[in-house]
C-alpha cells in the first residue's frame, strides 16, 4: 500500500498580457515539493516557509479537504510542502503546491483522475490565497506548457511551446499586501471599451496562433494588453521604465506575470536575456527598488518524484 507520495509543480505565469484568466503558461524557474503521507484522521500541514497551517487557508490544504470530501475519504492526511517559489510575487507559488497536491491526492489514493479533474480540484485550492476559484496558473503548473482555460464548463487545453521560446522574468524586493491577488483583482475595470475588446482579442488569438505554429516572435509580439495592465502598472515600481528598457534590449514583448508584482519579458533562444535581464533592473533601479532576475524556459507539468 502506497503510504507517502511526494510531487514537485513548477512556477507558472498567468495571463501572458491578453489573456486575462485564461492563459498560464509553466515555467522552469522554481519549483514547490509536496510530500503526502497517510495518517488515522484529518488534515495537517508542516512547513518551515512562511505560509498559512490552517488547512482552510494554505491552498494545497483546502485541495486535500475538498477531494477527500468528494471522494468519501476517511483517512488523514499529512502535508509536507517544501516551497521553492516566493509566495506572492506573480508566480504561481500558490497555484503550485495546489497542483502538486492535487496530484499527489490522486497518486496516493489511485484515483486515476484525468488532466481537467486534476485542474479543477487544484484550482479549488485557490480559493485560500484568492478568495476566488481560478484556474490559469494550477492549469499550468498540473498539465506543463502553454494552457487555455475555458470555464462554464471547465474545459482546458494545453499546447506543447516552441523549443526556442525563453523569458526574462523579475522579482522586485518589495512588500506585498497580503491576499495581494484579491487587492489586484479590485483595480480591473468593471467594462471596457469596444477598441480595447478587438485589440486584446487579437492579441490574444496570435498568442494562440504563435504557440501552434511554434512562432515564439508571434508569442512575444502578441504580449499586448490594453485593458488589465493599464490598471494594475501603478502597483509596481518603476513599471513603463522596466518595460520601456526590456523593449529596448530586444525583448519582443512585456508585461505582469499574473498578479504582479514580477514582470515578464518573451524573447527566443538567440536573444540577448543577459542584456534583457539587466535591462530590466536599471528600470526597476530608477524606482529605487532592487529585483532578482531569472532566465527561464517552459517547464512540464507535476511530477511524481517516485516514478
Ligand atoms: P502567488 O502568485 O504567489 O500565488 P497569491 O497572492 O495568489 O500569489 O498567493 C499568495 C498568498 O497565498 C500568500 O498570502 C500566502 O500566504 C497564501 N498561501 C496560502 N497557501 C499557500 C501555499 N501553499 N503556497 C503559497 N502561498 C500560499
């Protein structure tokens, strides 16, 4: 009988520009653990990162309580989760130990779920971080690669990226309020304007369009958002500098990754990501804020580290 099960997930992005809510993408930058062993009764977390113990609040808790719920699972469960992705900052790290949960729930009572229950029980997680349900980063962190999540009901497709598509991404040091992502949902405009409605969409669609014919200056050229970044730039120091320099270095294109506040640069393989990646912090240093810079690629999806 299997007794302890232990998964990684990956970082991911989410929205890539005009996608908001309904692209991710993974990403090979960081990666969360989660080790699930099977105990008498109820639910416990051990961590020494700074995340919430309560089940009801820590994502992959809630994930653990709602699949044991819908599966009639009478036993406890401990969760180790070692964090290797900063909680916060835009990059999935909540999503991530939701989705490495999810798996690892799935693995070690042989549910055999399919990739869209997998999302969906992850996704249920987010709730804990969000305040909402969404789906676009545990997509990502659970399938790998490029996803489009379509809800109503939850259907997600998933696209294997061009080999030659890298990213430059920035962490900024700064203080971020807590359930950030509720706080960033809050500034979105409740209606847009028909002109930014085409032009996002259009973005959007090229987006798709450059990931199926593995056209990574299509992908990057295409990150364009009118609507949601506007918005939410003041959050973050130093943003149309960052973005003014990445451009300038050879980035193909720019914007908030998820939430915020890291920022995301697309270029391929024959960029120059070192001269991007600086780029990148001389913008974040006129704001007088330091950041921490990584070169990345997409990444797969949740693995179990057994098999
Ligand atoms: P991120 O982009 O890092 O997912 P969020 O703001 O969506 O950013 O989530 C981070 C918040 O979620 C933090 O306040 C953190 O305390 C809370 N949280 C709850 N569970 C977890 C978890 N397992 N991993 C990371 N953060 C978690």
């Amino acid at each position: 009988m299997t007794s302890a099960v232990v998964v990684k997930a990956p970082s991911s992005t989410a929205n890539l520009g005009p996608g908001f809510d309904v692209f991710g993408l993974a990403l090979d930058a960081f990666n969360d653990e989660v080790t699930l062993t099977k105990t008498k009764s109820g639910i416990t977390i051990t961590t020494e990162d700074n995340i919430p113990t309560d089940p009801e609040y820590n994502t992959a808790g809630l994930v653990v309580k709602n699949m044991k719920k819908k599966f009639n699972i009478k036993e406890g469960v401990e969760i180790k989760i070692k964090k290797g992705i900063p909680a916060g900052f835009g990059m999935g790290s909540s999503a991530a130990s939701a989705a490495a949960t999810a798996v690892a729930v799935d693995k070690l009572f042989r549910l055999k779920l399919d990739g869209n229950s997998l999302v969906e029980f992850a996704g249920s997680g987010e709730k804990a971080s969000a305040g909402s349900v969404h789906y676009d980063n545990v997509a990502a962190s659970v399938l790998g690669g490029f996803v489009i999540v379509k809800t109503n009901p939850l259907e997600v497709v998933r696209i294997e990226p061009p080999k030659d598509l890298r990213m430059c991404i920035a962490v900024p040091k700064i203080n971020v309020p807590k359930r950030k992502t509720k706080v960033s949902r809050g500034v979105i405009p409740k209606k847009v304007r028909m002109v930014d409605n085409v032009l996002n969409l259009s973005n959007a669609s090229t987006i798709v369009a450059g990931f199926i014919k593995k056209d990574s200056e299509m992908i990057g050229r295409s990150i364009r958002d009118v609507i949601v970044e506007p918005a939410r730039q003041h959050m973050i120091p130093g943003f149309l500098k960052v973005k003014q320099n990445a451009l300038k270095a050879g980035a193909l294109g720019v914007t908030i990754s998820g939430a915020g506040p890291s920022v995301i640069a697309f270029a391929t393989r024959s960029s120059d990501l070192k001269k991007i990646s600086s780029a990148i912090s001389k913008g974040f240093a006129s704001a007088n804020t330091e950041c921490k810079t990584i070169i990345c690629k997409p990444s797969k999806g949740a693995v179990d580290m057994k098999q």
